[in-house]
C-alpha cells in the first residue's frame, strides 16, 4: 500500500485548480450553444448565410488560427520549462505567446476594418450580425488570456513564485488553450463550413 | 517532492517533443481544412469533415495542451462528452437544410 501511494497519487491531477474548470467547462457549453444557434438560423436561410460568408477573408482567419495554436504551443512549452526549472525559457516562451496574441488582435482589428470600410457591419444582415456578435465575444476572452499570461510573466520573474506557482501556470494556461481551442472551433463553423 | 515535480512525473518523459507534435498535428489540421474551403460550392460531406476535424483538434488542444489526459476520469470524462455531444448536435443541425 505504502509503494502505491505516492504513485496512484501522480496518475491523476487535475490541472490549475478544480474551480478553473467550472468556468472553462461551462464556457465550453455557451460557445457550443451560440454555435448551435447559428447552425440553426444557417439551416432556415442557407443561400443567404452562403452567400455572406464568401465575403469573409478565409485567409484572415487561417492566419488567425496559425498565430493562436502557435501562441499555445509556445504556452505548453512555457509549462514544461517551468516544470524543468529553467525560469528564463519561462519568460522568453510566455512572452513569445503573449506577442501572438496581440498579433491576433492586431489582426481582428484589420479584418473588422476593412469589413465596416466595405459597408459591412452588425446589421448588414444574420450573418454577420453572427459574425462580429462570435468574433467579438471571443477577443474578450483574447483580451483576457493576454492579461492572464501577462500575470503569469510577472510571477514567474520574481525570485522566489511561491507555494502556489505549479498551480497558477498550469490554471493560467489552461485558459490561454481554452481562448485557443474555442478559436479553432470558430474559425471552422464561421469560416470554412459551406 | 514539490507539485511541479509530480506533475511532470505524471506527464511522462520528452513533454517538449510531445507538445511540438502535437502542435505539428494541430498545424496540418488546419492547412488541410482550409484548403477545402477553397473550393467555392457547397459540398456538405467536405463540411461534416472539416467540422469533425475542428472537434478532433478541439479535442487534442484539450487532452494534450490543457493536459486532461493527466487528469481525473471525472473531468477528463466530461469534456469528451462534451466534444462528442457538440459536435453530434452541430453535425446534425447542419444537416437539416435542405441542400442548395
């Protein structure tokens, strides 16, 4: 029993802290909710949904995509450096995730620009008030992750993080993946489902 | 032996190379979605699979990146149900119209 202890207890963990995953879990089921919604009115007027979403920069959101898997590979990579110890990896990879966000927002802010520039705005029509309603409710979550990590750059530059550091990137960069996987989800019903 | 050393414990060996191939997979994933889109008419079994392959890059941000595989089958659980029941109901939604 002894022998088994300690290692049953490094089989499971549950990463950051419990309370984190009520909130991912439940973002996970209103994005998949808004999700559902829009399919719904896409199946009522499918020529129309069709027809405004070829408007859509597909490349903007390709690109879009690239840079937030990139920032989270480079948020998984910050959490196993700091697992190793090696605190300047740390502040190197998290602020090499922390300039991919800004580029996303950067880029959102191009892409709604040059859609009002053509005219095209909240009430164009369902669609794209679907599209800035998803777009906009997921850069607040952008916005947020970039805070996030912005905390996790500065306790992971004092000397000494403290007791609780393991949990705090762990929960810090479950949300970082969360913004990222709810992006690639996204992208594709917006984007690329015709 | 402090949480962070358990964690990796848990996490197995290499854990750089595992999320750079996962990264990799999630990358390619993309690249082949998007070369779908490009094709300019409807074709729905292309857009049940590139819906699909969202899910299952969902699903793999999740497990490896949010590193679900280390944790509680409890939570572990309900995230997979929740990856499946979405996309089971988004598939299914999209499939009620009528096609053009």
């Amino acid at each position: 029993m002894d022998a088994a202890g300690p290692a049953a207890r490094t089989r499971t963990h549950v990463p950051g802290e419990p309370g984190l995953w009520v909130l991912i879990l439940g973002d996970l089921l209103a994005f998949s909710a808004f999700f559902g919604v829009f399919m719904y009115h896409r199946a009522q007027r499918p020529a129309l949904y069709a027809a405004s979403q070829t408007m859509l920069g597909a490349a903007f959101g390709l690109f879009n995509t690239l840079l937030l898997l990139t920032s989270s590979w480079f948020v998984a990579l910050a959490v196993a450096a700091a697992r190793s110890g090696t605190r300047p990896r740390v502040l190197r990879l998290l602020l090499a995730a922390i300039g991919c966000g800004a580029a996303f927002v950067a880029s959102k802010a191009l892409e709604w620009g040059s859609r009002i520039a053509q005219g095209i705005t909240l009430n164009t029509d369902e669609f794209f008030t679907f599209y800035y309603m998803l777009t906009g409710f997921h850069l607040v979550h952008v916005l947020i992750g970039i805070a996030v990590l912005g905390y996790l750059f500065n306790r992971s530059r004092r000397p000494e993080p403290g007791p609780g550091y393991a949990a705090v990137m762990e929960g810090g960069a479950a949300f970082w993946h969360l913004v990222d996987l709810l992006w690639v989800l996204l992208f594709a019903v917006l984007y690329l489902v015709k | 032996m402090n949480p962070m050393m358990r964690c990796a414990e848990a996490l197995g060996f290499r854990p750089r190379l595992r999320v750079t191939v996962v990264w990799m997979l999630l990358i390619l994933a993309t690249l082949l979605s998007w070369d779908s889109a490009r094709h300019s008419a409807t074709h729905r079994l292309l857009a049940s699979a590139v819906l699909v392959i969202a899910f299952v890059k969902a699903r793999l941000i999740g497990v490896e990146f949010m590193e679900l595989r280390v944790a509680p089958i409890a939570l572990r659980a309900a995230f997979e149900l929740w990856a499946i029941g979405a996309c089971a109901v988004l598939l299914a939604l999209y499939w009620l119209h009528p096609a053009l």
